[in-house]
C-alpha cells in the first residue's frame, strides 16, 4: 500500500448511521495493465504499517469516518473563517418520516441532525440550509424518490447512507455553496441528467464512498460561465457502476479524482475541459471505452497516475496539474475493487 499522511480532522459528526455498506457484483476477472509512466509524476512514499487496513477514511475521536479532501480543508469568505464540514453535529437530532417535514428540518436556522426514516416522495426540489447532517436512521432504509436535494448557498452540509431515486439530478450543489460532503449514497436513474452537479461557483466539496449506478450520466462538475477561483473539488472511493459518461465530467476547477472503482460498459470515465486542473490517480477502471479524455474544444489539464485499467484505452494528457495541498492516504490500486465494493453506497 502507499501512503500520504492522514488527515487530521477532529470532529464530532454525529451521524446515525454506518457509512460502510455492500454494493455486491463481482471483482473484475482479467488482469489490469498499468499506465504507462509519466515524466513528473511522483510516487506516493511506501506505507510503512500495517497493510491489512481498510477504507482511506481517517476516523475522527467518536470513531465515526471524517471527510478527506477539500471539505475538509478550510475557507475565508469575505473575512470569515469556514473550519472543516461538520453538518448539524452542533445541534439536535431530529426524525424526518414525510415530505413536508423534512423541508421544515432542513430549512431550520440551527444546526440540525436529520435521520430520515423510511421512504419519502419529495414532491419537487427540496432546499437544505446551512449546518445540517441529512442521513438514514440508524438500522433502517432511507429512500427519496419524485425530486432532489439542492444546495443552494448553503455552508457545511453533509447527505450521507440515502438511497436516491429522482429521475433526475438527485443532488446540485450551487450558489457558492461551500463545505458540501456527499457520502455513502446510493444514486441512480437520473433520466438523462448528471446524479450530482457541482456548479455555479460551488467549493470544498467532497463526494465520497456513493454507488453510482445504471445512469447516463453520474457527475457533473462545473460549467461553461463557471468564475475562476472556486470548483474544488475531491472525488474518492465512489463505485461508478454503468455510468455511460460524466464520472465525473470537469468543467473549470480544481479536481481530485483517486481510489474509484469503474466497472461496466462505458464511454468514458473522466472528462476535463475549460481549463479544469483534473488530478486522477489510484482508480481501477474496467470496461470502459478510454479512462480519461480532454474536452477537444476547451481543453483541462490532467495529470494520471497509478491507475489500473482493464479493457480500456489510456488515457489523454494536456498540461500540468498540481498535487492537492491537504493530506490523504492513496491506498493500493490493486485492492480498490475489494475496498470500494465493500464500502460504497447507503446501507442496506
């Protein structure tokens, strides 16, 4: 295994439910071919310890899984200091089991944990407002079906353990929202639209440990009007499960794609364009038709390493790409089938 540093992120997330869950499929059978190697790009420094380790994410003190990557990094916005997401965990923990409760929950000025239970018909786009944690509540399904989530302007909000149905985009992240972390949900059906879209001058956005499946298009980062300067984004142990495109698609940003199990009969794995900064490494890519590929029009820099890929193209370079500035533990290639299977998506 290699190793970067863990990250340090002491928070108390106060989530109700395991983030680890089983996706089930199989491990990709053939053998992988390795990339070729690239002129200056820097191995990680041989791990050291104990190399029966699990899932990338370091744990916090209550021993619940903390966010790695830019939601965790701070922020200053016109003089106010942004710490790492933490959702609702200053606030109380509340039950969500109706539409029309959960738009009161999650529009609330306090922080506030929210434990979905059961199923719920969003009926429409419903709104989450700064500090909140939504997730599934402890030892049951959560699933929202007839709308999305949106994240419009909002600050420190985590969506974490939900099954997503919406026939549509199912999370959009916009307005300047900062401090966004999506984990361990399962995603699917978006009818032709992006599961998740990061836009509108969105930043430190972690989206993390979700099951994409059996989408045309699974995430959409950034746009053609998108401003410099925002747009970071980190991308990690997500099971893209016969996502045709878009996994994610970089317009514009700073994006850190590492540790993501690929799996079924694809066009394309990641796309970068508009002058995007895509940094992908550590990702097991089978099936798909090139792992990743530049806009031909407006093209982003990308940078690949360590990547391990199965019945698909190399992939294209242009430019160069500078290494994230937060720590994180980049695990073994090799052992990101096993991982990622086992971790990604809501808890069944």
């Amino acid at each position: 295994m290699t190793a970067r540093s863990l990250l340090a992120v002491a928070t108390a997330l106060a989530l109700g439910a395991a983030l680890a869950a089983c996706s089930g499929g199989e491990d990709p059978a053939p053998a992988p071919a390795s990339e070729p190697a690239q002129a200056g790009a820097a191995s990680p420094a041989p791990d050291t310890g104990d190399e029966s380790a699990g899932p990338s994410a370091p744990a916090s003190d209550d021993g619940a899984a903390a966010p790695v990557g830019w939601a965790a990094q701070p922020l200053e916005r016109d003089g106010e200091e942004f710490p790492a997401v933490t959702g609702g965990a200053a606030g109380e923990t509340v039950t969500a089991t109706g539409a029309d409760e959960l738009a009161r929950h999650l529009s609330a000025e306090e922080p506030l944990v929210i434990e979905v239970s059961g199923g719920i018909d969003l009926d429409g786009t419903v709104e989450i407002g700064s500090d909140k944690t939504l997730v599934a509540a402890a030892g049951e399904g959560a699933e929202l079906t007839g709308g999305r989530l949106a994240v419009d302007g909002a600050a420190n909000v985590i969506v974490s353990g939900l099954t997503l149905d919406t026939d549509g985009t199912a999370v959009s992240v916009s307005g300047g929202a900062h401090h966004v972390w999506i984990d361990g949900n399962t995603l699917w059906d978006g009818g032709g639209d992006p599961l998740v879209s990061v836009t509108g001058g969105a930043d430190h956005v972690t989206v993390s440990r979700n099951h994409f499946r059996d989408a045309d298009a699974a995430l959409s980062i950034g746009g053609r009007e998108e401003e410099p300067g925002a747009l970071r984004v980190s991308v990690h142990h997500n099971l893209f499960d016969g996502t045709e495109t878009r996994s994610p698609r970089v317009r514009g940003g700073e994006v850190h794609v590492f540790n993501n199990l690929y799996r079924g009969d694809a066009e394309y794995g990641v796309e970068s364009g508009y002058g995007a900064a895509v940094l992908v490494e550590g990702n097991y890519f089978d099936g798909f038709g090139i792992s990743v590929r530049i806009d031909p029009e407006e093209p982003g820099a990308t940078l690949t390493r360590d990547n391990l890929l199965v019945d698909t193209a190399q992939p294209e370079l242009f430019g160069s790409v500078d290494d994230p500035p937060y720590a994180y533990e980049l695990d073994d290639t090799a052992d990101v089938p096993d991982i990622v299977s086992a971790t990604a998506g809501a808890p069944h």
